[in-house]
C-alpha cells in the first residue's frame, strides 16, 4: 500500500500500518479486506478509526451523533477510509463511586482497540471529564496519528434571569437551599431550567472545559475547540477539518502525539490552567498523560510554574461568565497573547492544525471582556498552590483563586469525617461540635480508599454555620473536588488515608495548620503520638475481591503520579515502545 495518491498527499517512507492485514492475495489478506468492506477503490487507502464514545447514559458525548457524519466526510474527502469503533463512554454524572474509576480502563480499552485492529491513525471522540484524558493517555501510549475532536459545551439557560452555569450554580443554588433562601419551588425550577442545557459538557470551567484548553495546548486537537458551543455550525466544521487532518497525517505517517506533547507543551498547559483558573483535577490526567511518554512531573516544578502566573479570564466558578464567551473571545490564541508577550508561555510548541502557538495567538483577537490583560487581571497569582507537610508528605494541591484569602494562612481544630458517608450522614447533626474556625477533614477518598477517588473532597458548611452566615472553611481531604467547585479545600493530599498516610492519623481537635504563602499543610501533633497512633491503627477491610476495582486498587499510583497504574506508566524507552500484534489467521 503506497498511502494517498491524491494531489494533497504527503509522502510515506514506509508502508501503512494497515498494509499487514490487507496487502496480499493469501486467505488471511482476503478475510480481512472482505471484514472491512475493503473494495478495490480502497485499497491503498489509509485507514481511520474514529473511537466513539456516543452513550445515552452519558450527555457530555451526546453531540457526537450530528458530527460523525461530518468526521467521516473529512475522512474521505482527505483520501482515507473512516472505520467507527464504539469504546467506554465516561459519563461524570451517573458513572459511581466515580468515572475516575475507570479512566485508566477506558485509556487501556483505547489502547488496545487501536494495537489489534488495521488503523493508521485515530479520530478520538471525547469531551467528558475522564474521556478526555483516557483518550489523550491512549494517544501518548500509541503513538499513530490522530487528534481529538471534543464535543463541544452545553447551552446556558436563564434562572433568575442569569445564563445558568453548569455546576458551579448548582451548589450555589445547593447552599441557598440549604440556608432557605431558595425554597422547593424554586429549586424544582432550578432543576427544571438544567435539564433545558442540552448535550455537551459544563458550560464553567470545570473539568471537561480545561481539559479542552490544555488538550488544544498541546497540540492534539485543532484551535478553536475551547468552549466551542455544542451544535453550532463551528463545531460541525471542527467535526470535518479534524477528519480531514487526520486523514492527512494517516498518509504521511506525521505528524505523531509524540512530537507534540512535549515538555514544553505541558510546561504550557500548567501554566494555561492557571491562567484559566482551571480545574485541579486537570494536575492528575496531565501528569498521567506525561506519564505515558516518560516525562516526569512532580509536584515541586509543577508549582514553579504556577507561580508567577494570575487568573486572566473572568469565567465561573473563579470568575462571572461562562466558556462560550471565551470562545467568542478568541479562546487559547487570545489568552496566550499577554502570556507570550510576559515571556510565561513557550510560543514555538506546535498546535493541531501544524502552526505554533506563537502564529495562533498573533492571529487571534486581542484579550477583552472575559480574556483579562496582565495588568489588569482577574486575580493576582498564584491561582493553584502545590502543598506539602506533616500532612501531605507528598504533596496536595489548592486552587487559590477558588479560596478565600482570609483563609489561606491558618490554623483550626480538625473535625473528622472517616468517610464520605460518615460526613454525609454528621454533617448536619445539630449534635456536631463545630465552629467556622475548624478544619474539616473528609478521608479514605483516595484512588486506594474508595477505590477511584471521587469529587467528594468539598464538605459543603454544616448547616448551622451556613444559616449564620458562613461562606467557606478550609477542608482537607485525600480526594478530588469538581473543577465546577470553589471554598478553600485542600485536594489530592498523599500519601492517601488508605494507604498509612498521615491523614488516616487524624483526631478530632487537632491542630492543623494551612500555610498557602510558605506552600505548607501540617498537623500539629507530637511526632511520638502519631507512631502511637499508627501502631494501634486498625485496616478498613477491602470489599473487593477482584475485577476491575480489585486490579485498580492493587496497581494504582498515588494523586502526584497521576494516579495511573503502575504498570501502564511508561519511564523507560522500552516500555513506551507499541508492541505490534502478529497479524494472521484469528
């Protein structure tokens, strides 16, 4: 197979991939080609797989229906074959204890799907939480050609007479409730106007949005894909220049995701999370997607980067508008341009459509409105904080600019909550001993302790406190928190409760200490006590036996790794290294 003959075509030095299972006129080659509907006007023709995650138990992948169309027209018109493979759809809302469970399993999925089948290159459909990063993780693991195409975000209602944003104005709408101010009928509304927002992902920048800027970042979907809005006709032509792209690079074998994410690509997602004030979950997939390519982060130069840089757009929850304004502002090309002129970002990293991030910016508008300048930002850096202490030894993180500045420099009496449903059920208890003051800790949420480390690190305020007045308090916890979310919690804290880190050592009335300026979280207990403490600890039984939860728990890194398993991270050439199948009879 020569690759495309067309007038666009780029030169091949060696053959397709997908030559093994139909070049010849043995038995084997003929069973293939027929499996494929492989005619003679294909043949020598690259072929696409386009991994689709279309679910009805998932909305953020709704939109993919209308657009495959467009995807497979791109395909074609670029002189390749488009072949559609359904694969694990990771829907946020209803996937339990959480769709970080299986992020990992869908990477793997991915993975393997594209080692045992004859594709040359890859359309990744994806634009959830945790399929984004399952599919960028199967892309550094792979290594064929492909780009994602995300899906878009959700239209935005009216409640109130304010575009609703995903998320982030429900647990406003929550806390209200909570306090009274919002009664049954108004909730009810709220819940009413919620289910108008149609497909897509949230609308804030939450997890599914940041995960768009920083995958645009770096290089693995075309520019312009950030806040997208789900169902415009923008959309629908990302769907067929991203077909066609891929097309192109299926024949020309290159560009590869190698090439593009690059230590300086992620140096710039960092610091393009900060500037967004992004989700903190995006710390974990982008050290586990660096993970697969032997690029190793830690915690330590991760906050190197963070720290000179402030928040410069003005969206939910750190801010007050939402994603499709920042689409409408220009998106990364305009962000990036006072962050290039301040010398913050590298401009010669390579984005998907082949220019760099330098040319991208220099043709996009200037900053405005919701894109902020240097000097007049939304907030002063720093946005995200890396933690460590007696506490976290290894690390936790804060997203500063989602906190309260009163209580970034700290010091409270722990309450502890030993899991999510020992906080679920005291919470509330007006037996609670708790004041605005306290610290309040949820453990055992760990990717160990649950297992899959779920979005349960932000304890909403005890009632009481919240029906006098109180807005916020630090709360620390071994788990993640919605990217949608805000309140000064401390995230990610590791070693994890489950596995003997610090957290599981905490008592009621402990001092804790939260020091956002010296980059500490301490726990002010004698050192001799919390050796007492550990040798009369007794270990929470595991319920799983096996299956996936089983092989999760015994295998997966802490938050700092990126919380992959140990055996799908890749620190060696070796191990990076795709291992072909042997291509023959089944």
């Amino acid at each position: 197979m020569s690759g495309l003959t067309g007038p666009d075509a780029a030169p091949r030095t060696e053959p397709l991939r997908s030559a093994q299972w139909f070049d010849g006129d043995d038995e084997v080659a003929v069973l293939h080609r027929v499996a494929l509907g492989v005619d003679e006007t294909d043949r020598g023709r690259p072929v696409v797989g386009i991994a689709d995650t279309t679910s009805d138990l998932n909305p953020c992948q709704a939109a993919f229906g209308a657009l495959l169309p467009h995807v497979e027209r791109g395909i074609r018109d670029g002189g390749a074959v488009p072949a559609r493979f359904p694969v694990m759809s990771l829907g946020e809302d209803l996937m339990k204890p959480s769709a970080m469970l299986y992020r990992n399993l869908a990477a793997m999925e991915l993975e393997e799907d594209v080692r045992a089948h004859p594709l040359d290159a890859v359309v990744y459909l994806a634009n959830c939480d945790k399929t984004v990063p399952a599919a960028l993780m199967a892309a550094a693991s792979t290594d064929l050609p492909g780009l994602l195409l995300l899906g878009g975000s959700r239209a935005a209602p009216l409640f109130e007479g304010r575009p609703l944003g995903s998320g982030t104005d429900l647990w406003r709408a929550l806390d209200r409730r909570r306090t009274g101010d919002l009664d049954d009928t108004g909730w009810r509304t709220m819940e009413r106007t919620l289910a108008c927002a149609g497909p897509g992902s949230c609308n804030t920048m939450g997890t599914a949005s940041t995960m768009a800027l920083v995958t645009e970042a770096l290089g693995m979907c075309l520019p312009g894909s950030t806040g997208c809005p789900s169902g415009s006709p923008e959309l629908a032509d990302l769907a067929y220049r991203t077909g066609l792209e891929v097309a192109r690079r299926a024949g020309a074998h290159a560009p590869l995701p190698t090439t593009a994410m690059t230590p300086a690509a992620f140096a710039n997602a960092f610091r393009l999370l900060a500037a967004a004030g992004g989700s903190t979950n995006a710390v974990i997939h982008l050290t586990a997607v660096a993970g697969r390519l032997g690029i190793e982060l830690t915690l330590e130069q991760i906050d190197a980067w963070w720290a000179p840089v402030p928040l410069l757009l003005d969206v939910e929850p750190c801010g007050t508008k939402l994603v499709h304004d920042v689409f409408a502002a220009g998106g990364l090309g305009t962000l990036a341009r006072p962050m290039l002129a301040a010398g913050l970002l590298d401009g010669s990293t390579v984005l998907g459509d082949g220019s760099t991030l330098a040319e991208h910016a220099a043709r996009s508008p200037e900053p405005a409105g919701v894109v902020r300048t240097m000097a007049d930002p939304v907030a002063p850096a720093p946005t995200m904080v890396a933690l460590h202490g007696t506490l976290a030894p290894d690390g936790a993180v804060v997203k500063t600019a989602a906190a309260s500045p009163d209580l970034w420099q700290h010091t409270g009496r722990a309450v502890v909550f030993d899991d999510y449903a020992d906080m679920r059920a005291r919470l509330d208890d007006p037996a609670l001993t708790v004041t605005a003051d306290d610290v309040l800790v949820v453990r055992r949420c760990g990717p160990v302790g649950v297992p899959g480390m779920p979005e349960w690190a932000m304890a909403p305020i005890p009632q009481a406190l919240a029906a006098a007045g109180v807005t916020d308090m630090v709360r620390v916890s071994d788990g993640r928190m919605s990217g949608t979310s805000f309140g000064t919690v401390v995230l990610h804290v590791a070693p994890e409760a489950a596995v003997g880190g610090p957290l599981a050592l905490v008592e009621d009335g402990d001092e804790i200490r939260l020091d956002v300026a010296g980059r500490r979280i301490d726990l002010l207990v004698d050192p001799a006590e919390l050796q007492a403490r550990a040798a009369r600890a007794v270990p929470v039984p595991d319920e799983h036996l096996r299956g996936w939860p089983r092989l999760y728990r015994d295998h997966v890194l802490q938050a700092p790794q990126g919380c992959d398993l140990d055996f799908l991270a890749a620190p060696t050439a070796d191990a990076r290294r795709f291992v072909p199948p042997v291509v023959g009879r089944s």
